[in-house]
C-alpha cells in the first residue's frame, strides 16, 4: 500500500493516536496540509507524554541541574559527572511501567536493556544496574505473577548482559494493584575526552542504522505508555517490546569498539519510538535536517511499511551519524560482532524530516514543531491546602502505646514492606566484573571503579506514603533519604538521577502532588548541593480496571550517585563485634504520622509526614562521613522505615550479632521513640564512643549512646517499665526471611 492508497485521516483516526482534537489542529498548522498516516503516527509518538514531557516541562525547568563536578545534565540520553582523574560517571534511571504490568518478563527485561543503551550510547562501559519497583497488595490474584516475572526479566536480561545487578528496593501497596512501577537504572564509568553526545551535524554526513533488525513489536509503546490502563489493557500486549541481552552485549563491545575511534559524529539509542524518536531528536538538537531511505532500513518481518519501521520499538537498535568516508571502518566493526549495519541516510541542512519509500516522499515534516514546539502544557493544580482537604489524611490525635515492644518489632521486620528481599537478589548476578564491594541489602550499593581505589555509591529510594500524605515533605524526603543512604556508606553524594511517576496529570489533584514533589526535590537538592543531572517522567499510572480511576501513589523514585575516594574504607551496616557502643546521631522526636509501626502495628494511616530540616541532614551527612573517613566507627546505618528499632535489628541480623537496648524511665511512650521515623538520624556501632560523640556535638547533633552490641537476641532494656522484653535473632531473621519464599510458594 503507498500513502497515496493509505486511508484518509478521520476523527476516529485521529483519537486511536492519542492526539487531541486541538493537538490536530495544531498538526494541521504546523504542515499547512492533512498529514498522512505515517505523519500522523511520527506526530502521535513524538507528542506522547512519554516523548515530550509535555505536562511535565513546565516545572521540570526549575529543579536544579547543575555544579561544578556536572558535565552534561537532562537534555541528553543520560547525566554525566566528573569522577577525577579523567573518569565520569554516567547515569540515569528510567520507567518501564506500562509493558510490565501487561507482560512482566519482556516489559522488565527490556526496561534493563534500554536503560543500558542509554549509558553506553554516551560512551559509558555500563557497570552496575539498580531498579526500584513498586508492587499492589501481597494477596492480589495478579501479584505473584507479575512479583516473579519482573524479577525473571530483570535477573535474565542483566546477568546475560553481564552487568552487575547491585541492589534496589521493592514496595507494596494496595494502590498498585492495577499499575505497578518498574524503574531501572544503569551507570557506566567513561573517559571525559570519550563521551559522545545526540546532535547530529555535518551536511551530508551519513546516517547509520546498527544492531538487531526491525519488527512490529513495541509499535505504539510510547503511546499506550501515556493512558490509563482499563480492563482491556491485556490486549495491548503485542505492544511490548522482546528484549535479546546477547544481542546488547555484542552491541556494547561494538559500540565501545567504534567509540574508540573518531569516526562517529553523534549517536543515539532507539528507545521510546524507536527510529522516530532518535532521528527527530539527533536531527532537532543539531539545528539540521535528516532525509531517510526505508527501503534500507534492515526488517526482519516482510512487508513492513514505513509507518510500522518509525514507529517499532524493537530492542536493540542505535542510529549513528559517522564522519565521511568512515562507513567501511563502522561496518567491518559491527559486522564482526555479526550485528547489521546499513547506511540508510543522510544529514541534510532542511530543517526537515524527509523519508523515502519506493520512490515516493512519505513523509516531510518540519522537525521543529516534532521537538522543540511540541506542546507544553501548565496543568491546573490543587493549593497545598486543597490538596490536603482531598486527600483525606486524618490527623494522628492520640499516639498508640505498646506492651510489647519485642513483639511489635518481630511483626514490622516480617511486614511486606520490610522483610527481607533475599528472595529477590539471589536471583541477580551482583558479582560479575568483579567490582562489587558491597551490594544489596545495605544502605548504598558500592562498586569499585575498574583498575583504581575509587568507588561509586549507588542507591535508589523513595516513601511513597509520605508524598500522599505532604508532596511537598515527601519530595524533600526523597532527595534526603538518597543522601543519607549515601552517606552511611562514606561516599561524598554527587547528583541525582529521578524517574517520576504519577497518575494521570489532567486531574489537579495529581498535578498537586506533581508539583508539591518538585519544589520539595528542588529545595533537597539545592540545600545538599546534589544536582538532578537526568531522569524520566511517567504520568498515566492509573488504572479503571480497579475501580474507577485508581491513581498509584505519587512515587517520585530517586536514584542517588556519590564517590569515595578510597573504596576499603567504605562502611556496611553489619555489626562487627560484641561490647561496641550504639550511639544514636540526629535528634529523635517520637514522629509516628506516617510511620509503618503506625500502619502495620496499629492498622492507620494517619498524620502528617515527617519534616525534614535540610541544615541538619547536610550537617548528619557530613559528620558521618568524617567518623567512616577517619575509622571511628564499625557499622553504620541510617534510620528509615520502621524508625530505629528497626535499624538495629537489620544491623544485627547482618553481622549476627545482638544488642542491648536501654530505654530510659523518662520517655513517656518508648514505641513511638523506637519505632517513629524521624529525619536526619544514624545509628554507628563504636568502640570509641567519646570521640564520636564529641565529633557529633561538635556538628551541632545529638549523639545518644542507647546501648550495647553482643549476645544473640534484641533485647529492650525498658527502665522502670516491667524489665527487659527480647526476641531471639534466630526468630526474628525467620520472620524476616520468611515473607517472599512463602509468598512465591502460595502460602500467604
């Protein structure tokens, strides 16, 4: 069929695109004509929220993006920073939300496999991977299945690639039981004179198709990636990309191979809207044009049309722009690593998108109103005050007490949500490349830069019922919670990569929630000078099928990067030795809104969110990264969910070694200190109490010893409250390992 055959554009037509009718109208604008079908397609990927960001760009603007260890930050396939001695870090974290839920292997695996390209496009050898994923309530019908095949594809299209899958975190909630959240992250470590960038320039320079051949999988991915899901989402399967790790891995050593030398101008991966997206945004960045033959395009299906070529999002696949006279050098390189390779293309000084099928122009767009001029929309959106009307948190009046302070921790640590992901990690290769210093089950990932002493930091994390709850405090939450985790590790936190997912932005008590998450990213940031340097936003993460609009929390996930220059000195969480003192550093303030011992222990959801004082986390963090520095402390770790019972616990469990906690007479309701989940806060194992305390308090932060490392049990020591309450850590790490294998197995 030619365009001259193709159907007129109808209405109907129109609407199957996700275009509104004022969005045609301003296609009709842009081309002076009705556009074709294949037109309209490239109009209807490149308008996507997905790909144009276009309820989101207005406020993404105002987050803070740059410092002076930023090379590159958003606006290229990933963030770049300086690491020292001619090294960068390159980094981003992306969402693969939509594809998952309707086919959990592939749409995971693939998440991971783009995710790669777009660190190693810019020159990056991929070192790690992390991902955070967001799962509904355990007894879902549905949630088994999704749990263990996000998990297959992950660990499947990593540990065949060959890049360490180093850590994460994995939540549950009822408000994702019809749209659960996939977000991966990969980061690479490049030379600063090797890293290669988008823009396509050079008249006449020629343009490269490279990697697997193209087929009709994945068309209208980048689409159905920005709707609601509805209860006919499972028909949408065919739009789900098939992922080849074997392939990926041949297609880095070629790239890298090619990178090498100075043949190539620009390049870029086919991600969301494959060949569309990455010629419009190579040709739009360089301020040029692009004229591209389909007829060469390598199809791995007959009869493909140009419409389906531009618009497949079939894995693996990179457009490159060589210099002159370089093809022959390109091709034996791919050819070697038996990947395709075509010259299908040219750079052109047109301002257009040209393409040419059998002969005929099929399509001539201008490229401006593709990317730069696409629309951009400021949504309406709740005040603070509106917002907190509808979202119908109940204040926290009077604070529950507990009896059983022994029996309210063995509950939490075999809670969903914060039992132990053992059952998850083994299924990842967190060792190969053998650089891995510390992976999951810490605060922060660390992974030793190759052939050096340095070591990269990696973490990701987020509290989603704190952004329900406050958008604004959970937003900063976020940021500081990423610090922190860096931090207890001994790393200098160095920036932010994000992937920012919402339900549908037309409700303005979702672009509140947006909002309110952004200015408290942004103030996080610039207060503990940790740029945003790359990130991605996923909007429409709701679903009708579970009941008429379900939004999913608002869950901006943060990937956090730092350094540290010496990667032996890095601390672990584990206890390493009985009679150390535990010192408590940051001030406690029995906050319980919001809190899982709240959720979990007392069944509410109620309160405020825990603020964040910003001075006092950047002066926490960076006390605690003088005592690791200087060797003053044996463990350490941050307090999180569950407060800082929890933390001591999951410090005991991971050096098997117990402690003796002494609450005073004077607290008046030792649960709500124990289990409140202040901000700011570490706990450090020592066998020098006095000089941390001392370094603490020199810091302007509380530093409270609250007992002692040894035996083989938790044991609260409360004072004047009926004596000691313990549990065995034998019985609490068989109710904290026991969750997932019993959940997998069918037995929850």
């Amino acid at each position: 069929m030619t365009v001259l055959d193709a159907p007129r554009i109808t209405p109907e037509i129109v609407a199957e695109h996700g275009l509104a009718p004022e969005e045609y109208d301003r296609v009709l604008h842009a081309l002076g004509r009705e556009p074709n079908l294949v037109e309209l397609g490239i109009f209807s990927v490149m308008w996507s929220e997905h790909c144009s960001y276009k309820s989101s760009r207005f406020h993404l603007k105002k987050l803070p993006t740059k410092a002076p260890w930023v090379i590159c930050g958003p606006g290229e396939n990933a963030g770049v920073i300086d690491i020292g001695d001619g090294q960068a870090a390159i980094f981003k974290m992306e969402s693969h939300n939509h594809p998952s839920y309707i086919e959990p292997y592939q749409g995971a695996a693939t998440g991971v496999g783009g995710i790669l390209r777009d660190v190693f496009t810019m020159g990056a050898r991929p070192v790690a991977n992390m991902n955070a994923l967001r799962f509904g309530r355990p007894d879902h019908p549905k949630m088994r299945h999704l749990i263990a095949g996000v998990v297959s594809g992950i660990g499947g299209y990593g540990n065949c690639v060959g890049v360490p899958t180093v850590g994460g975190e994995v939540n549950f909630d009822t408000a994702y039981d019809g749209n659960i959240l996939v977000n991966a992250m990969t980061v690479g470590v490049a030379h600063t004179d090797k890293i290669f960038y988008s823009a396509a320039t050079g008249l006449g320079n020629p343009i490269v198709y490279v990697g697997s051949k193209t087929g009709r999988d994945g068309i209208h991915g980048a689409t159905m990636a920005s709707a609601d899901f509805d209860e006919n989402s499972d028909e949408k399967r065919p739009t789900v990309q098939v992922g080849d790790p074997f392939t990926e891995k041949l297609l880095i050593e070629a790239c890298l191979e090619l990178m090498a030398t100075d043949a190539i101008v620009a390049i870029q991966d086919m991600g969301a809207a494959g060949l569309t997206s990455s010629s419009v945004e190579m040709a739009s960045k360089g301020g040029a044009g692009i004229r591209l033959d389909m007829n060469k395009v390598p199809c791995r299906e007959e009869g493909m049309t140009p419409y389906e070529m531009m618009l497949s999002e079939s894995q693996e696949r990179m457009l490159m722009v060589l210099k002159p006279g370089r093809e022959a050098e390109a091709e034996a390189i791919f050819r070697k690593w038996e990947l395709d390779f075509a010259v299908i293309g040219e750079v052109t000084d047109t301002g257009h998108m040209v393409l040419e099928f059998d002969g005929e122009v099929v399509c001539d767009i201008p490229l401006g109103p593709l990317a730069d001029e696409a629309p951009e929309y400021e949504r309406p959106y709740m005040s603070r005050d509106e917002y907190k009307a509808w979202a119908k948190v109940e204040p926290l009046g009077d604070i529950p007490e507990s009896t059983d302070i022994a029996a309210d921790l063995l509950k939490l640590m075999a809670s969903p949500n914060l039992a132990s992901r053992r059952w998850i990690w083994e299924q990842y290769d967190s060792q190969v490349g053998a650089d891995t210093v510390e992976k999951s089950g810490g605060d922060a990932a660390v992974v030793r830069v190759h052939g050096t002493g340095k070591a990269l930091a990696i973490t990701t994390d987020c509290t989603p019922r704190y952004c329900y709850a406050d958008p604004y405090e959970g937003g900063k939450q976020a940021i500081a919670e990423a610090y922190r985790n860096l931090c207890a590790v001994g790393a200098k936190p160095l920036a932010v990569t994000n992937c920012l997912n919402f339900g549908n932005p037309q409700r303005p008590e979702i672009m509140a929630q947006f909002v309110g998450c952004l200015e408290g990213m942004g103030e996080a940031c610039r207060a503990l000078d940790f740029p945003i340097v790359s990130g991605n936003v996923s909007l429409y993460n709701e679903s009708k099928a579970t009941g008429g609009g379900s939004a999913i929390l608002p869950t901006p996930a943060i990937g956090g990067v730092g350094l540290l220059d010496d990667w032996s000195k890095s601390a672990m969480i584990a206890f390493k030795a009985e009679g150390e003192q535990v010192i408590l550093i940051g001030h406690s303030d029995s906050h319980v809104g919001q809190s899982l011992w709240l959720d979990v222990c007392h069944g509410r959801r109620d309160g405020d969110a825990p603020p964040v004082d910003l001075s006092a986390e950047r002066r926490a963090g960076e006390c605690i990264r003088r005592l690791i520095k200087a060797g003053h402390v044996s463990a350490v770790h941050d307090c999180s969910d569950g407060g800082a019972a929890v933390a001591v616990a999951e410090m005991a469990l991971a050096g098997n070694v117990g402690m003796i906690m002494t609450v005073v007479e004077q607290i008046p309701n030792p649960g709500a200190i124990l289990f409140g989940e202040d901000q700011g806060r570490y706990i450090v194992a020592t066998s020098d109490p006095d000089t941390v305390r001392g370094l603490a308090n020199a810091a302007n932060l509380f530093a409270v010893p609250i007992g002692t490392t040894g035996g083989d049990s938790i044991t609260f020591d409360l004072v004047g409250r009926g004596g000691p309450q313990s549990v065995t850590l034998a019985n609490l790490r068989a109710a904290h390992e026991g969750f997932f294998p019993a959940l997998m197995q069918g037995e929850l």
